[in-house]
C-alpha cells in the first residue's frame, strides 16, 4: 500500500464509526475506564466494561472489537479472559490487548502467556511493554523484562521496534507502540506518527484509552489501518488540546473535546512517514 | 396532584437535600462511579460506595436511599445485593434500580428476579431497560429482551410507556425512562420532562448519575417526586452546560458545575407537562 | 526544627520529587482512583494501582512508599493487605493509611486492626476518622465511633488534636488531619496549614488524592514533611483553583492544574503555624 492508500483507509474507517458507532466491549483496568469509554464515544463508538466470564462471553459475541488491558487485576479474570477469548475465537472476533505492567504477577504472566495463542489483532503498550511481552513470547527483539518502573516505560520506541515487528508476525495483526513519536507496524510496513503533547505522560490513561479506541476502529477496519487511525486520532487531538491549555486536567478535558470533535480527513492527514521493517 | 403542586413539592425536595445533606450509599459499576458520586454531591446529597455485603447492610440503614446499578457485577454481588436489600426492608428506607444490560449474563438476571419482590421505589433506565426489565418481571409492556447493544438503548421513550407504568404499578413507585425527552411515571401520571443536551448520549454516566441523584432526592421526597427532580435537574443543567460546550469532556464539566449552581426554584421550573396513562 | 528550617525542607521534598519521579504503588478505592493517580502524576510522582497479593508485594518493593486506602474493600483484600504489609517491612519501605470510613463493615475493622502493628508511617484521614481510627487502637483522645456518616466527617480539625498525637507517637510517624484547616503532627510538634476552597468538600477524593500525594512525597522525604508538604501543595492548588472557577467539576480540572504548576518554593511558602503538642 502506497501512504495515499493508507490515508484513504483511515479516512474510511474513521467515517464508518462516526456512522455506524460500533460497539466494543472492554476488560480493563478501574483506574483508566471511565477515560477509556468516553474516548471509545468520543470517537463515534460505543462502550461496555465487564468482569464476569459470562458477561465477557456475551458481550464479546455482541461486539464489534473487545479490547483487553491487564491493568489491575482481578481475581475473576482467571476464568474470565480465557473463557472471553474462546468465544471471540468462536465468534471470528477481532481484539486488542494492552499489556501493562507485563512482568509484575503470577496471575498477569499466566494470562498474557495464554493470549499468545488467541494471537490479539492489535497490541498496544510502550516500549518496555512491547519489549517485555515479545521477552515472554520468546520472540525477537524481546527481553526478560524491563518494566522495573511498574507501569512507565523506560526503553524508546525505536528499541521496541524489532520486539514489536516481531509480534506484529507473530500475530499476523498490527501493533501500536506509544512513545513521543508513535510507531505502528504490521509487520512488514511500519509507520512512525506525529503529533500529541508532553501533557499525555502527564495524565493517566492515555495509552489505556488509546487502546480502547483501537479496538473502536478495529470494529471497522483491519488491524494496521485501525491502530494507525487511533494513532493518528491521538496525536491529532493531542496537539491541538496541548495548545490550547496549560495544565494536565485541562488538557484531559481538550483533549477529549479534540477527539470528538476531529473529522476523518483530519484524523487521515494527520503526518507519518512509512519505513520498511528490517529484518 | 396538580402541575402546581408538583413543581411545589419539587422546590422542596432540592431545597430539603440542600438543607440536610443526605447520604446514598451505592452499589453502582466502577465505570462511572466518580461522576455518580460527584453529581450526588453537586446536588447536596453525600455519596459512600459500597461492594461487600456488611458494608451494605451498614451503609444501607444509615442512609437515606440507596442506589443499585448492575452494570458492571463482580462475583461478591452474589451476596451484597440480597443482604443490602434485606437490611433496607428491615429498616422501612426506599431504594432505587438501574438496570444497566438487564439480559446480558446469569448473575444480572439473577439479581434482577430477586429484586422483583423487594420493589424498588424508582426505577431508571434507558427505554430498552425499561421495557427488558417488564419483559423479565413478565409485566405488561414488557418484552423478553431488547438490549441487543449491551448498554444502549434501540427503542425511543414512547415505546417504554407502557412498561414503566407496568413496573409503576407493580412496585408502587416511580419509573423514570431516560431519552430525548424523559418520561416519569408513578403508574396513574406520567410527566415528560424537556431540556437537556445531544452530549448526555456522547459521554459515559449520565444515566447512571441520574439514578444516583434520584436516590438523594428520594432521602427528601416520595419517588415520583423525587424522580421528577433528578429529571428536571438535569434537564436544566444539561441544557445549560450544552450552551457553553463544544464538547463532551468540557460539557460533562460544566454539567456538574451547572447542578451545582441550579436553584430549587429553578428546578422546579424545568419545563415539564402531565398526562395520564392510558390502560 | 524551625519554621525556616521545615520549610527548606518542605521546599526540597517537592523539588526531589519532581527530579526524581519516585513511584508510589496504591491499594485505593475505586471511587477516587483516576483523581489518586493524576494528583499522584501532577507533583511528579508515577502511579500504579493493584489488588492482588503479589501485585501488591512486587510494587510495593518496586515503589518508594504505598497508599492504602479502606475506602472500598473487596473480599481478596483479606490476603492482599497483610501480604503486601509483610513485603513494605521485609523491604524496609514506608506507607501512608488513610482509613476511610472505619468503623464500618468486620474485614474493615479487621485490617485497621492488623496494621496497628505495622505503624503507618503517615495516617491522613478526617477529624471523626482520625479520633475513630485512635479509639479502635485504644490510644488517647480516641472513640468507640464517630463515622455514623459514612465518609463525611462530623468532627472539627481541633476536637482530632489529641488523638493525631496519640496516633503519631504510636506509630513513630506523622499524622495528616484534613479540614478547613488541616493540622500535621509527628507527636511532638503540630503544623496548621491554611488555604484550600470550600469546593473541596464539594467533590469525591480531596482526601483521597491527599494521601497518595502524601505517599508522593513520602518516597522522598520523612513523614512530617512528606504530610506538610502534601497539605501545602492541595493548600496553595485549592485557594488558586478556587479562586477562579465557580463550580465544583471545574475546580477540580483547576485544582489538578494547579497542582502541576505549583513550584517547590511556592509549596514551601505556603501559610503554616507551629505549635507544641501539649500532653
């Protein structure tokens, strides 16, 4: 795909959801979730949060894209996510998972090691996430673990982008890793997008919510051009909200307000540059 | 009761609820509980979230009303909920019901046949809640279930009259169905309530807030009253808010900001009209 | 100490915080928890959250001092609390208790019990939380109960003084009592501070965010100024904040804001008057 190509299906995919506001359901952390499902409708979607098995096995068949965060745990994962991804599977389901703090639990390494067969459509972290998860896949690029910041990254994107080349093959889907400058690759392609704030390491949920909206455009596109689509979104609505505030709190609410109020051809202008991956 | 009469014992309950600080204690989903907690204060009321079940038997008989949400269930609920509604019964305090998914899961069908003979003083839900809640109390105007978007409503408010005066009926209180226009129900009258904002639809809680506010109003006031002023105050503060927004996270702000500066005598204002139900 | 001498302290602990961005792990209610993390993030501190066990014993040897918050208790604190406690003393590590509404419900009495002996080495609660939280440790000035409102206090800052100091000299600590004015003591000597906004009682997690503040700093400096250096900061960020909003949803996005922009010296000037502590 030529980069024109590309913009005409973000273009695309961001129309179809303000059209057709999918639903995507998430498991995801308490602390970013109100954040999560306001971006989720700020960008034309629609949220649900759940916990129970059943519910994630409902609610999954239901949706268009379910978006996983393994946040702050609970006990009920255990039975929930696997049970969840078993009925995505069932269902032909895309999803999303967004490793936070990899490395940190017997419960998180032992569900994060299950999803690597359910392979995720698109997975979204920082660096260090990125380079932890491929470490506990054992694929390239990957490391033990580098997340001895609990859930900060303390690795650059450029790091991750072989650990994240790697998983993007792995998966046969897209992945997105956050940074100052974002990078999204599906494998083969890779692109690095512009924009956003220094604000958006100042707040929490940024990354969370980005992967819930992710998961938004993945109910209406494949999983590059719908990581690249949150991406872009992202860092459109960054910038202009940095801009227009000078504290973080203010620039959540911008922030937010940007999202929704951004049109596809913004969100498709919005500048990257495309890289072939190295192997 | 005449319109008079009403928008008389509205002025009252806000004013009461501003005079004495009503504490209710909620059971409600981790995605919107801060904006449940904050609008209850807004209001003058005091909020204290609760998951376990002696905490809802504690806090139940302390406060005022309390509210059930069901939207996000974790596995405890299984006890909290029975046993909170126990310790309210046995202390002769009122309660209000949220039934966010009704359909979605064993456990929240579950719970929501057993809440059936406890009888909530309000009920509030989107028209398709409303009508799945009748269908799953096998009340007229009811249908097996209509929430094929998990937490959205696909039905207008006129098509839920019919089972919110059933469930009015039923329970011996009030239905408050949230829409366009609002429509509250004692099961004899209904008033529709006008105002409000496009935003309420593009952020996540305002339904679920509004169910927390009634409950503080229902501390001061009987629950047709007390649903009519959750109603008519958010109507107001929403058109307000919608006024000087361009988006939905500055909008859910001056939401809050504006139900905190409406007056009594203002609420009891918000355009509203009667009419009877029809059998 | 000095007055001078505790404000060059003061000065350096919010310096060294914005230098070094320590992480402080939190177990917190789920009401208030995005508020916790972004006032966390605002004065230069990084945020994680958790709730199982081994979550908590991993981050809270990672962080530089723990949160815990009774605020909402779910069943897996039983294990969580007592295990994450051993890993903070195993590790040598500080932590900050804020017992919200004690006195109700038997696992939250259960865990204010056990962390008796592991001496919180700041306690931040309200007036009727800190005499009660002193009454259930059977220490001076203390009472049986004096939440019968559930979060709210119904003590004034003064009628706490006694059972602060009882408090501080038990655990070898600082204890942080909030209100219109807020009052830090070690045992030996009491700092009231001044400043802040009537709105902060108008929105959930003033408290709440305090203590993970006060954890912030924590990481960085001893107890007594940790605590004041956190009451200074939400002193002089409340007074800005509400200088110039006129709702309570506002004040809080100017409150975060305000936060972010505080300087060390400006903290350290903020309007505090020492006092002996008298037996």
């Amino acid at each position: 795909m030529t980069e024109e190509e590309i913009r005409t299906q973000i273009m695309h995919a961001a129309e179809t959801v303000r059209r057709t506001n999918p639903m995507a359901p998430s498991l995801t952390n308490t602390v970013t979730v109100n954040f999560v499902a306001n971006a989720q409708i700020a960008v034309g979607g629609s949220a649900a949060m759940f916990y129970l098995p059943d519910e994630g096995e409902a609610l999954g068949a239901l949706g268009g894209a379910t978006y996983f965060n393994v946040g702050t745990l609970l006990p009920v994962y255990e039975q929930t996510v696997p049970l969840t991804l078993e009925a995505l599977r069932h269902a032909g389901k895309p999803w999303v998972l967004d490793p936070v703090a990899v490395g940190v639990g017997a419960l998180r390494t032992k569900l994060l090691l299950q999803m690597k067969e359910y392979r995720p459509d698109i997975i979204r972290g920082n660096a260090s996430e990125i380079i932890a998860l491929a470490g506990l896949w054992r694929l390239k690029g990957g490391a033990e673990t580098t997340t001895a910041r609990g859930v900060d990254s303390t690795d650059s994107v450029s790091a991750a982008k072989q650990a994240a080349a790697a998983l993007a093959k792995w998966t046969g889907g897209a992945v997105s890793v956050s940074g100052v400058d974002d990078y999204v690759t599906d494998g083969t392609v890779g692109a690095v997008s512009h924009g956003g704030s220094h604000f958006m390491e100042k707040i929490t949920g940024s990354g969370c919510s980005l992967g819930g909206v992710s998961a938004v455009y993945l109910c209406a596109a494949p999983p590059f051009t719908a990581a690249l689509t949150a991406v872009s979104a992202y860092n459109l609505a960054g910038l202009r909200a940095g801009r227009k505030t000078a504290g973080p709190a203010s620039f959540q609410t911008a922030f937010l307000d940007e999202l929704y109020l951004a049109s596809p051809e913004e969100i498709a202008e919005n500048p990257f540059e495309l890289e072939e991956v190295l192997e």
